[in-house]
C-alpha cells in the first residue's frame, strides 16, 4: 500500500464541518471515519486543541481533558477554572459519547460560552451524557449523520491507497465486503487479497481479515448468550433466512434481542421477511469461531430445513446442494447437477466447478464440467471433459449439446478452426432429430461469421431456418442471436438492432438467465451501435456486458470483450487516457494465449499511437501476436488498425495508408468504413472517397469528410463529428480545414478553423495525430509534413528517399523548404518542434 492511508471524497461533509461556525457534532457507527473526517476538516487551522475520550479516563472527574488542564484545581468554581483553562479557539472532542460527567458539562459549558468552536463525534445507537446529547437537542450544534463511503469513494480511496487503478469488480467486492466502512475496507486491503495484474490492483482467492480487525470485530458483537450465538451462526452459514424459518430453527427472542443489537437487520423483500447479519464481515467472524464438527452440524440442520419446505425458490435448490456437500452428507447428484447450471449461469465458475466435479463422472456431469472449465479459460481441461462426456452421449440431443460446447471450446479456446467446423459438420450428418441439427447448424453459423465467412455463415442459417420452426426455445434465441451477430459484421445496424429489441425480449422471457447468448446480442448490440456513431448506446451495451461478469468476478471474457468496447467508444470520444485505463483492465485477465489478445492489445496499442506514445504500442502489437489467436477479422483488423497508427506516429504515412487499405480488403464490411477512414484522415482521401458507403450517419460522415475539397466543407465535417461525439476526429477536420483556408487566402477563416481545432485537441487528453501536428506547423504540405516527421526521427535523407520512393535530391529540396516554413535549421530541432 502506497504511504499512509489516503482520505478522500467527503467534499460536502468537511465543507458543512469547516462553515459551522460554532461546531458540530459527528455521529456515526464505528469506524466510518468519523476521527479522519474531522482531522482533515480542521488540518489547515493553527491552534486546535484534542480531546480524546476513552472508557478509562471516563473513570476520573474531567480525565479526558487532563492534558490541557493545570495539575492542581482551584478551591472554587471547577468549571468556569477549566473552561477558562481551555485557550484555544478550536476545540475537537472525540468519542465524545465516553466522556465523564464532568467532562460532558465542561463541552456542553464551553459551547454555551460561545468562545469556543467545538467539533465531537460519537457512535451511532450508542448512549451518550446528557450534556453532550443537549448539544444538538437544545440546538447549540448542528448534528450532522456521517454515512459509509460510497461505492464512488471506495474506489477512489482505493486507488489512492494502492498507487494505482483497481478493476471495478474489486472496487464492489470491497464495497460489499466493508460495507463503505473506512476502517473495515483498510483491513481489508492490509490482508493481502489484492494483487497488481499489469497495472491493476484485482481480487485473488477467498475473503480474509486482519487479525486486528477480526478483534475489532469480535469487540463490536461483544458478549453473546448461546442462543443468541447460535442464531449468529445459523446467519453466518445461511443468510439470508426468512424470519419463520430463523424462528423455527432458534430463539426468536434471540433474533429480536439480537436486532436490538443490530447485530442483525430484518427487512421486508417482497413478501417475505429477511434476516441478515448487521454487517457481511460478522459472518467471517462468526465461521473462524466455529469448529468443523459444529459447521457441519449447523449446515445439515439448514439443508434439512430447507429441502422440508419444498425448495420453492429456485436459489433454494443451489444453497441446498451446497449446504450438504459442505456439511459431509452425501448429496443427489441431479441435486449437484441442478444448483451447478445456477452457478454457472451466475458465473460463480469456482462454486459450479466444485458441484460439478461432486456429480460424478456421469455424461452430464462431464459435459457441465467442460463448460464450466472452457468459462474459466481452462481450454486443455475442458477438451478432456467434453471428450469424456463424447464417449456417454447415447442420443441425439446429448451428441449435439456435448458437439456444440465442445466445438465452442476448440474454436474460441484452443484456436483449432478446422477441427471446430469439422466436428459440427459430422454431427449434423450423424444425427436425425431436427432440433439437434437446426441447433448445430446455427452453432456452426456462428464459428463461420466470426472466421470472417459471411457467405457460409448465412447459408448455415439459411439451411436451419429451412428445416422449419424450432420446437426448442434456446434454438430459436440462439437464431435470433447469430442473425443479429450476421448484420452487425454485415454493416447493416439497424437491422441488427432491431433484431437485438426482439431477441432480448425473448431472453428476458426465458426461464433461465442464458448469460453466453445475452452476451452474443450484446457484443452484436454495441458494434451496430459504433457503426452508427451512436457513443452512447455503444458504452451502455458494454457496461450490460461488463455487467454479465456477476458478483464473483470470474468470467473473464465478459471482462476483456465489454471492457474493450468500453475502451473503443471512449477512445472514439477523445477520452484516450481512459481508454488506456479500460484496456488495462482487460488485459489483466487475459490467459496466456487467448483469441481475444488481438482485440484488447490491439486496442491498447492504437490508443498508445493515438498518445504518440510509438514504444508502448509497438510492445502492445508484439504482445498480440505472440499472445493472440489470429481466428478472424474481429480480433485480426484491430491489430492491424493499430498498426496504421504506429507507423503513422513514427511518420511513415505512405506505410501507414498502405496498411489501411491491405486490411480493408480482410474486414469484415462492418469494419472497412472505419480503415478507410483512417486514409482520409491520414491525408489521402482522393484513393478512397468512392469507396466509403454505408448506412448511417457516422459512415455518411466519413464519406462527406472523403469529398471535402474547401475550407467550409470541413468546417461543416468537423462540426457533424462533434455531435456525435468523435472530438479527436473533430480536431483533425478542424486544423485540415484551417490548412485548407490558409491555403484559399482566407486568413481569418484559418484562424477561427485553428481556434476550434485547438479548442477540441484539448478535450482529447493528450492526442498527438499527424493532422494535429498541423496546429504546430500549421504551413506545412502532406509531403512535406511526411518527409518532416521521418526526418525529426532521425533518418537520413537516403533512408527517406527509399521509404518514400523518391529521389535523394526530392527529399533535400522538400526538408529545406521545411526548414523554412518552420524557422528551424536542424533535424534535432525539428524533433523538439513536433514533439
């Protein structure tokens, strides 16, 4: 942990503490911060005295306020002699709720007097001397209720804390886990569950504590009666329990005395009344006092109760299985079976593994445990449990289902393309039941879209939706998915996302959560949605996605994929540092060789290009080719736009233009629009502007910006990019447009075009494009700004020539004419000129 425990967030609170003019009183539970609240609020004051109140000094007639009192005592008045002692203008008083009496009436004195500007805390529920609860009732202090830091706070004071950024998920398990409890979530923090991932601090392994903070814990539930105990731990290893159901099983005068206590919360959730813990980090408290031989005892008796009252949650069913598998019972496998699917759906990968692997070695439980490990992005375990599961199918539904997920496993995990359309293509030879093979069908459409096979991909759909209507539902959501995943790789978005509305719909009607197809429509969703331009619907289907990783942070491709559309709309924003943070994120779950490297590396690395930063995007690109599976263009053509922009960085924009064009002829249509862009906006828009079409106002954009030939023209581009949001693409149009007037003799109309450009470069947090280099040296042609950047890296006028093909003589006449335009005479002061 960096330094010392940081404070933030609390800006209306430290101001209402520094305004009150003659104090105030904090209340709030234990270790919400009350102490540091106040000390920041009064940190900048001269001459602010502390009194600290504890248990013991309370023992002693005005104990607390020994320190600033004189040793002997006057023969008269006590108060008014230390009132009179108590010199400085501030006075903070902390705990105050374990003052003496004599201590309360001095505060409550002091206040009174109006001299002092006195500042106490104390605990929330806790009983506190009259004069000090006087405080606020006979209005001489506002009081003021300190709540826990928010979820907003808690990463902020976290990522303070620990030097640097903390993935979002961690940042809600703290949150969750401490309850926005300051000094609970430091605790935490010092028991060594986060771990830096590449620049990014993330959860690893079970819940632990501190013990300091298991003390302090303990401290808080003080003493307890064994039935009261005994409810604690029925909570600890089952919360949360109806109030009927905590009633038959223990003390219900425990539960009341308990809620008392606040000990426990009970709350009304539908019809239903719900007992819970006071507080999540009770329950670890709870357990560690517990032996084995006890927790079995305990757990036996809540799956008993449980299972008597006929499982009708389906939640139920998953606590059950778990209960017993923990306490030692043996346990139904279809039970096992049945609580694994809702862990898997809930991405609790570890739990579902765990009941899966206790379900035996049956064909389900094989074929459950291959998901699940292929979910994990365990890809050579899951092949050896799909191949177990192959050898129990016995029909055709099971041949297909274990055909299918296995199919998934070679294709996305393992990267054995050929073998992956194999296997569905034999089984829908071998197999006669219609829903099967429409089922493998669609599975198989799915594989070749992404492979960069259109074509095949929609005869594959075709041929399914020929053999006639699904009578299985998940069949007919799995259509609906891949057709909108079809025309989102097409470029037709808005027909993509009106088959996204339908198939939503139906998922949301779906007995079950199907998280794998609702992230399909979503990963089709957000790319219709950046093709139309439409920023913010693409960041709100992404932060679905992101969402569908679940509370236990396992499922990494929710996290890589979302994270990297998260990135890419804020990339497109300007917001370029952002979206270095967003990528890191999601690298930081990459397993060593995954199909998604290209997509987040290669995103990582355009926006380092965007940066100017050449070194950290070329290391990006190398990583994605050593780490990545390059399966099709959806993970292939972000390496490659990257790419462009590196060279482009490094100056070389014939290479870079070169590049943009070879990769638009392997994109899927859904990315070509964007590549070639790119030339247009690399300077060379007369070899792509009969190109550029599609539907939409972004691609409609691209197109104008294609044809723009005056200064107005890209007045007009620059403005369109701006309503949509794209303000680095603004900037670009921007500064070309002031090229384009300077070079009309419009002197004033350049100046107004440059100011814009400017005015938008700065929202882009750091962009450094060649068409922004042109508000540095604002005069320089496209060649000569080309011949400018090679020469300011460095390279001699022949290595120019060649990389440019042309002469030697070209290159000198054209860099001298540099010189001129720019008032500089060396290559070493160019490179200082254009950064």
């Amino acid at each position: 942990m960096a330094g010392s425990w940081p404070f933030a967030g609390r800006a209306a609170e430290l101001a209402e503490i520094r305004s009150a003019a003659a104090g105030l009183v904090v209340v709030g539970a234990p270790g919400v911060g009350k102490s540091r609240l106040v000390a920041q609020a009064v940190g900048g004051l001269d001459d602010v005295a502390w009194v600290r109140a504890t248990a013991a000094a309370a023992e002693l007639p005005l104990g607390a306020f020994g320190p600033l009192l004189p040793s002997t005592p006057p023969a008269g008045n006590p108060l008014g002699w230390a009132a009179d002692a108590v010199r400085a203008p501030v006075l903070v008083v902390d705990d105050a709720h374990l003052l003496d009496a004599a201590s309360a009436a001095l505060v409550h004195h002091l206040v009174a007097r109006g001299r002092t500007r006195v500042i106490a805390t104390l605990r929330t529920e806790t009983p506190a001397p009259d004069a000090v609860r006087a405080l606020w009732k006979d209005d001489l202090l506002p009081r003021m209720e300190l709540a826990p830091l928010t979820a907003e706070e808690t990463g902020r004071v976290l990522e303070r804390a620990l030097g640097g950024r903390v993935e979002p998920g961690t940042v809600t398990r703290l949150w969750h886990a401490s309850r926005g409890n300051a000094l609970y979530l430091r605790e935490l923090v010092l028991a060594g569950m986060l771990a830096d991932s590449g620049g990014v601090w993330r959860w690893r392994g079970p819940l632990s504590i501190t013990p300091s903070l298991r003390d302090t814990i303990a401290g808080r539930v003080g003493e307890l009666t064994p039935d009261e105990r005994e409810v604690l731990e029925l909570l600890a290893y089952g919360e949360p329990l109806g109030a009927d159901l905590l009633s038959s099983l223990a003390s219900a005068a425990a539960v009341e005395r308990l809620e008392d206590r606040q000990l426990v919360t009970v709350e009304l959730e539908g019809r239903r009344l719900q007992v819970r813990l006071g507080h999540p980090l009770y329950g670890e408290v709870i357990r560690h006092g517990c032996g084995t031989l006890r927790a079995r005892k305990l757990l036996r008796k809540l799956a008993d109760a449980v299972a008597a009252s006929g499982l009708r949650r389906r939640e139920d069913v998953l606590r059950v299985a778990v209960w017993r598998l923990d306490s030692g019972a043996a346990s139904d496998p279809e039970l096992l079976l049945a609580a694994c699917d809702l862990a898997r759906m809930a991405r609790d990968l570890e739990l579902a593994e765990h009941l899966a692997r206790a379900a035996g070695d049956g064909f389900r439980a094989r074929l459950a445990l291959g998901s699940i490990l292929f979910y994990a992005d365990r890809y050579a375990e899951s092949e050896e449990a799909f191949a177990a599961a192959s050898a129990l199918a016995r029909d055709d539904s099971s041949r297909t289902d274990c055909a299918t997920t296995r199919a998934f496993n070679l294709f996305w995990g393992l990267g054995r393309v050929e073998e992956a359309l194999e296997l569905m293509t034999a089984i829908d030879r071998s197999i006669t039941d219609a829903d099967a093979r429409q089922g493998a069908r669609s599975t198989r459409s799915s594989l070749e879209v992404f492979a960069g096979d259109l074509e095949a991909a929609r005869a594959s759909l075709r041929a399914a939706a020929a053999m006639g209507p699904s009578t299985h539902p998940r069949n007919v959501l799995a259509s609906g998915t891949t057709e909108a995943v079809i025309l989102a790789a097409e470029g037709r978005a808005t027909e993509c996302l009106e088959t996204v509305a339908r198939t939503e719909a139906a998922l949301d009607r779906a007995p079950n959560a199907l998280p794998s197809l609702r992230a399909a429509i979503l990963e089709a969703a957000s790319e219709a949605a950046l093709f139309l331009g439409d920023l913010a619907a693409a960041e709100r289907y992404a932060e679905q996605g992101r969402g569908l990783d679940g509370e236990f942070g396992a499922w990494a491709k929710a996290i890589i994929y979302f994270g990297t559309r998260k990135a890419q709309a804020l990339r497109l924003r300007g917001s370029i540092t952002d979206a270095l943070g967003w990528c890191r994120e999601a690298i930081a779950r990459l397993p060593e060789r995954s199909v998604w490297a290209g997509l987040c590396l290669g995103e990582l690395a355009h926006a380092h290009a965007m940066l100017g930063e050449v070194e950290a995007a070329e290391e990006a690109i190398a990583l994605a080719e050593r780490r990545g599976l390059p399966l099709g263009p959806p993970v292939v053509v972000p390496v490659e736009q990257a790419k462009v922009w590196t060279l482009a960085a490094r100056g070389d924009i014939s290479g870079a233009v070169s590049t943009a064009l070879a990769a638009a002829e392997r994109a899927l249509p859904a990315q070509v629009p964007f590549l070639l862009h790119d030339v247009v906006r690399l300077g060379r828009p007369a070899q792509v502007a009969a190109r550029l079409t599609g539907e939409g106002p972004l691609v409609a954009l691209f197109a104008e910006h294609a044809a723009a030939r005056t200064g107005p023209d890209l007045d007009a581009v620059s403005a369109g990019f701006e309503r949509l949001g794209l303000i680095v693409h603004a900037a670009e149009a921007a500064a070309q447009a002031a090229l384009r007037h300077r070079h009309e003799g419009l002197t004033r109309a350049a100046r107004a075009a440059e100011t814009r450009a400017w005015a938008l470069a700065r929202r882009c947090q750091g962009a450094r494009t060649p068409a922004l280099l042109d508000l540095d040296v604002p005069d320089l042609t496209p060649r000569q700004r080309e011949v400018a950047l090679l020469a300011a890296q460095g390279l001699t006028n022949r290595e120019i020539a060649a990389r440019l093909v042309v002469s030697i003589r070209t290159v000198a006449n054209t860099l001298y004419a540099v010189y001129e335009k720019t008032g500089v005479s060396d290559r070493a002061a160019l490179a200082d000129l254009l950064g």
